[in-house]
C-alpha cells in the first residue's frame, strides 16, 4: 500500500476514534526554571553520574511533582536533546529507586526502553508524550521510595574491587552464591574492564534463571541493556549495579535458590543436539508445544522443547509456542500475571537473541517454555477459545481500514467487549487488513488513555513478538491477543497526557 494513502487512512481512522491530531495551545513556559526541593538533594554518599548528565539527572530528582511536565518542556526549548532526557530520567530512576522488589515503584525504571521504543515508532507529534508520561511515573515512584526509607544508590566500595583480570570470574562466583555485596563491586570492575558484550554475557545467564517476582528478573536485565543501547555504554556501571541488587533479591525467601525449572534446564540444555540452531520451522511442533504447555509441569515442558529440537525443530518455531502460550494464558484470565506471562517471555526471548553463550540461549528458550506452566498454574486461567484457534472469536467488522476504529471502540462494550474487539480484529487481518495500522491506533491509545506502567510494557512487548512471528499466520491471532489488554476507544482519557499535549504543543506552537 502505498505510504501517504496508507497515512491518510489512519489519521481518518484516528479521528473516527476521537483521538484527533491538534496538540493543543501553548501554556507559556519560557520563565520556568527548576525548583529546588532540599529534601530531595543528593547526599554526598550517593553514587555520582558523569558530568555531562548529572546536571539533567539533579533537576529531574528536585523538582516538586506537580511542576516537572512543564519544566520538561522548558528544558527542551531551551535545548536539552530526547536523549539526554531518557538519559536522565533512567538514571534518576537508578539512583533514587530501590531495586527490591524488582517491580511495584520500579517500574518507573523498568518502563524506560518501552516507553522510547513506543515514541521512536510514533508520530513526531507524539514522540516525546512517553518521556514525559515517564517523568511523571518517575516523581511518583520517588515519592513512595521516599515514604519506604529514602533508598539511594551508594558509591561502590572502591577498596574492594577486584583486580580486572579477575573481575568476570568474581562475578560469577559471587553470583551464584547469592552474595549482593561481592556481585556490586565485581560487576562494577566487570564494566570497567571488559566491553559491553563480554559484561553482558554473564549477567544474561543470571536475568534467566530466576522466576521469582513473577518473571520481572530477566525484564529488568532486557530494559537496562536496551536502554544502555540508546543512551551510552558509558552510563553501564551504575545501571548494572543496581540491576544485579535486583537480580540477587530473594523476596523474603531463606532458600538462595532459582524459583522454577532452572536447575532441571541446566541439564536439559546439555541434552540438545550440537546443530540445534540448524533447524526447519514447523508450525505442527508450534502447536503440538503449546498443547503440551497447557497441561504439563514446567520440567514436563521444558524436556518436550528438548525433545523438538532434537528432532530439527527450528528454535523459532519454539519461540512461536512460548509467546502463543503467554497471549492465550492472557486472553483466557486477563490481569496483571497474565501480562507477565507475555513479557517476560518477551525478555527471555530478547535475550536469546542478545547472548553470543550457546549455553545461555539454550537456557533461555528452555526457560521460556518452562515458565508458561509457573504462570498457568498460578493463574489458572478459564476456558475459552484457544489461540490457535480463534474461529468462535470471529465477528463481522467495517470493510478496509475503517475497520480499526471499530475494533477500538468495540473494547468497551461492556463485559463481552474485548472478546468481540478480537474477533474483529481477525476478521479484519484475514480480509486483508494491516496489522501496521492496528499497531498505531494501539500506540496512540497507550499514549492519550493509558495510566499504567504496563500499559507500556506490555504494548511493546506484544508487538515486538507480533512482528516477531516466524510464521505469519500467528500474527493475526497474537494482535487479536492484544485487544484484552488494550485501552478502548471510548476509555477515559488521561488526564496528565492532556497537560502533555499541550505542553509539547507550547513547542511548536
């Protein structure tokens, strides 16, 4: 299709669904500057971030709440770069936002990268509407850190650094005994000495071996890593310290041990053949896996996953089944377990990708499919229509692109909504439709209407694994998935996202 004609019809699209595209007036921000807060103020025992960022990641922690969109936005005009901003607003979350539990108020932290990858794909009027949802996350987050004890990142023990030669090894052993103390100044010594891709590679085989904190371990590892990416390698120490806190809490739990089938798939990855990723794509082993994951322990699983690949199942038809699995899990029981059976598998699937360790990517795919079972069990999600097959799901809907607006404003017909919302949405990619512009209405619903850090996180991940599909006829029923998710076209908007778009409209304006 061609590109202009495929624009226009969204932006009718967008405005059947009452989104429009003005950004509102200007509300005169040349004056502002940045309030200080003495309470905020970083004390000298706190970790120090380089020069260049320091001053961006101070305003950010002393600014009073109610006034930080608006001094954002003062910032930009006076030049501050999108970059330097997700800059400072990851490492204010590092600094200023205990890393334990890996999840609740840190997710202000967490959310980082999907908010960016969300803005990066958007409309350059929308673009900086998720940093700016983000800062305010951040402020919240930094209340409630504030309120539980003022937890502040520390100077890492510079005495106790190993020596670079023995950093890496150091690491490991600390890692695996669960020490928190000798990991932080090891990982610190890691980063200096080492590149990026040698840092990583140990620290992506401790993000997969724990499931504890429903999967929020290896979504850390993935987030930090893909925000390092766009902000510089050159900010890792800090970002890495604090994730390796994060990756060695136990969660009140005596026992320092892995959470799940960790143990059984270290064995397990030495049973796959040597030429494993030699592998043939097989869509009847997709299915077959997911049938077996809707049944079977996570140990029963992970052997069956073995078993696949030993036969010259592709390892992408796996991923197939692990991401299948997470969606219908979703579908079935909607709510806050059943996202993280769709992003961590994400996570785990990204750092299959990232880690140069055959070991590891083995663990990670093995791990990917045990967990399924973790989260079915815990959630025991309802019956329903299977994933793989949505024929029940299927409703009459608008001709050509006409159609997405329908589908989002289907959402909030009351209990049956989302459900009929998915079958729509199949109908609509079998006569034809783009799951392109599915995904920028979504996007823009995530952006005006969602209130909630999953909002993101969970946006971006299901669509990265949409596109992601090794065979394309999974794409339709995993943005069917979606929908039960989703904010609807008719659901309130946010009322800080109002203020965003007026703020950034005082830019251009």
């Amino acid at each position: 299709m061609d590109g202009n004609l495929r624009r226009r019809q969204f932006l009718q699209s967008a405005s059947a669904l009452g989104l429009g595209v003005g950004l509102g007036s200007g509300i005169g921000l040349g004056a502002l500057q940045s309030a200080r807060a003495d309470e905020l103020k970083v004390g000298p025992d706190a970790v120090q971030f380089r020069p260049e960022i320091e001053p961006v990641v101070r305003w950010i922690e002393e600014t009073p709440h109610d006034r930080a969109l608006e001094v954002a936005v003062a910032h930009l005009k006076d030049g501050l770069s999108y970059r330097d901003l997700l800059a400072g607003l990851f490492l204010a979350g590092i600094r200023n936002i205990k890393p334990h539990p890996v999840g609740f108020k840190f997710h202000a932290v967490m959310v980082m990268n999907s908010a960016h990858l969300l803005g990066q794909t958007a409309a350059a009027s929308d673009r900086l509407l998720p940093l700016l949802w983000a800062l305010d996350t951040f402020k919240k987050s930094q209340a409630k850190d504030i309120q539980e004890g003022d937890w502040t990142l520390g100077k890492v023990d510079e005495a106790r650094l190993p020596k670079p030669g023995k950093a890496k090894a150091e690491f490991i052993r600390a890692m695996e005994a669960w020490d928190p103390e000798a990991a932080d100044t090891a990982v610190a010594a890691l980063s200096r000495s080492a590149g990026a891709a040698e840092t990583m590679e140990p620290i992506w085989r401790m993000a997969v071996r724990d499931q504890r904190d429903i999967g929020h371990k290896p979504i850390f590892a993935a987030q930090s890593w893909r925000t390092l990416q766009a902000i510089g390698w050159q900010h890792a120490e800090p970002v890495l310290r604090s994730l390796v806190f994060g990756l060695l809490y136990l969660n009140g739990d005596s026992r320092p041990v892995a959470v799940g089938p960790y143990e059984a798939n270290l064995e397990n990855a030495g049973k796959v053949r040597d030429d494993w990723q030699a592998g043939k794509p097989d869509p009847g082993a997709t299915r077959s896996l997911l049938e077996v994951m809707r049944q079977a322990t996570p140990e029963e699983a992970s052997a069956e996953a073995v078993k696949l690949l030993n036969q010259g199942v592709a390892a992408s038809s796996l991923w197939d089944a692990v991401v299948l699995s997470g969606s219908e899990i979703l579908m079935r029981s909607p709510g806050i377990l059943a996202i993280h059976a769709v992003t961590s598998a994400n996570a785990l699937h990204y750092i299959y990708g990232a880690s140069g360790d055959d070991t590891t990517r083995r663990l990670a795919l093995l791990q990917g499919v045990g967990w399924q079972p973790l989260y079915r069990g815990r959630i025991k999600p309802k019956g329903g229509p299977t994933i793989d097959d949505l024929s029940s799901l299927k409703h009459e809907v608008a001709k050509g692109d006409d159609a997405v607006a329908e589908i989002f404003e289907t959402i909030n017909e009351g209990a049956e909504g989302r459900g009929k919302a998915a079958g729509k949405t199949v109908a609509y990619l079998e006569q034809g439709g783009s799951t392109d512009l599915i995904f920028a209405a979504a996007r823009r619903m995530i952006f005006h209407k969602g209130r909630d850090s999953h909002d993101y996180k969970f946006g971006a991940a299901s669509w990265e694994e949409c596109e992601l599909a090794s065979d394309p006829k999974w794409r339709a029923p995993l943005a069917a998935a979606m929908m039960f998710n989703l904010p609807g076209a008719k659901t309130e908007e946010s009322p800080l996202m109002k203020r965003a778009r007026e703020a950034v409209g005082s830019m251009v304006g």
